[in-house]
C-alpha cells in the first residue's frame, strides 16, 4: 500500500515512536487470524507485530475514515481503562461520536432506547472487551474497524490494525496516529509539517496519580 510512495512512507520518528510505546510486542499466544501479521517470536515465547504492516493498516483505516461525510457518523469505543482517553481526544480532533467506559447494549439496535444511534462505522480499541458493540454492528451490517493484539479473535472485525492494545502507550500512540492521519487526508494538516498535538495526550492517567502529582508540584511550589 505504502511501497513505492514515499509521501505514504513512515517518518524515523514515527518507527521510534511505535517502538517506544511497545507497539509491535504482542502476546504469548497468537490467533490464527494474526499469524499474518507476525514478524517473528521471540525465544521468551512474546509474538513481534510487524511494524510496516502495522502502519499500512492505520493509513488503510483512516482513508476509511476520511470517506464518511458526516464525522458524527463514526463511532468509537473503548470499554478498557488504556483506551478511554484515546478516544475521547480522537473524537474531538476528529469530530466522531465516543462512547467511553461501559458500552449500554442496544444502542445499536434498540430504537426504543434513549441513546440508540444509526452510525455509519464503528472503531474499537480491543475487540475482547468491546465484544457487545462489535456483535450489535455485525447485526446492522456496520463495518467494524479494531486495534488487534496477537491473541485477539478477529469474529466481525472488518479491518485490524495489528499493535499491542494491552499497553497505556501503544493505544494512545495508535490513536494519535490514526487522528493525525485522518486529518492529513481531509487537508486540515500538511504533511511537511510537525502536528502540534503530543501524543501524551491520548496516553490514559489513573486520577488518583494524576491528583497525586498535582499535589506534589503545588508542596514543592510552596516550598
């Protein structure tokens, strides 16, 4: 997909990222599903995600993304803690629909309910957790975009962007990268230039640690 394009091609800092983050770490066990996307396994028995495929697959995601008129219609859930940030922030770079935390079953395909929505995709962080939304969007004939770990059952997923979505790091990275991405194709960001986003932002913060901190810095300010 990216091959002989270089404007498609990953940066250096793109790979040192994905690498910092533990992108490309899978698990111990690997779905037959994903053995396509598997680079090697290490002697400790870990599976390595290919990293080219990994990128080529966010780039495949977003033109997907970009395709659907009204960002409204996109929906993106995360039902585990290390995506719940992600894509709050996707959504509001984006413009999508996030539904963060626990997923209320019907909405999907209940009309009756009070928060039944008629999207047009459905993006989740780890089909595993996320498996109520996933089944409902297979039922209204709602492609399905997910982030994929070697061991994750790919039942109803459409397109799987193979990364470690165990990871507070990897997930966030994932998603700040498919935000970037989906911007570029809209024309909203340049290539040539440097996205003023960091994606530390997507990266999810225990509250507790966070006021923490937060305390920390205001007894060292008073000191």
């Amino acid at each position: 997909m990216s091959n002989g394009l270089p404007v498609l091609a990953p940066q250096e800092s793109d790979i040192t990222k994905m690498v910092m983050a533990g992108t490309h770490l899978g698990t111990k066990n690997c779905n037959f599903q994903m053995a396509t996307y598997v680079y090697k396994r290490r002697p400790d028995g870990v599976h390595v995600i290919n990293m080219h495929k990994t990128w080529e697959k966010v780039l495949f995601a977003a033109r997907i993304i970009a395709a659907i008129e009204n960002p409204k219609d996109v929906c993106v859930i995360s039902g585990c803690k290390a995506g719940q940030r992600a894509v709050l922030k996707f959504a509001s770079m984006v413009g999508a629909t996030a539904m963060a935390g626990r997923y209320t079953p019907g909405t999907f395909t209940n009309q009756i309910q009070k928060r039944f929505t008629e999207c047009r995709l459905l993006i989740v962080t780890d089909p595993q957790v996320d498996h109520q939304p996933v089944r409902e969007a297979s039922y209204v004939n709602m492609p399905t975009i997910a982030i994929c770990d070697t061991d994750t059952p790919m039942r109803y997923v459409d397109v799987a962007i193979p990364a470690n979505n165990k990871s507070i790091h990897s997930v966030g990275l994932i998603w700040w990268m498919l935000a970037r991405e989906v911007l570029r194709l809209r024309g909203t960001l340049q290539r040539d230039t440097e996205w003023d986003v960091m994606p530390d932002l997507y990266f999810y913060r225990d509250p507790e640690e966070a006021e923490k901190e937060e305390q920390e810095a205001a007894a060292a300010a008073a000191a």
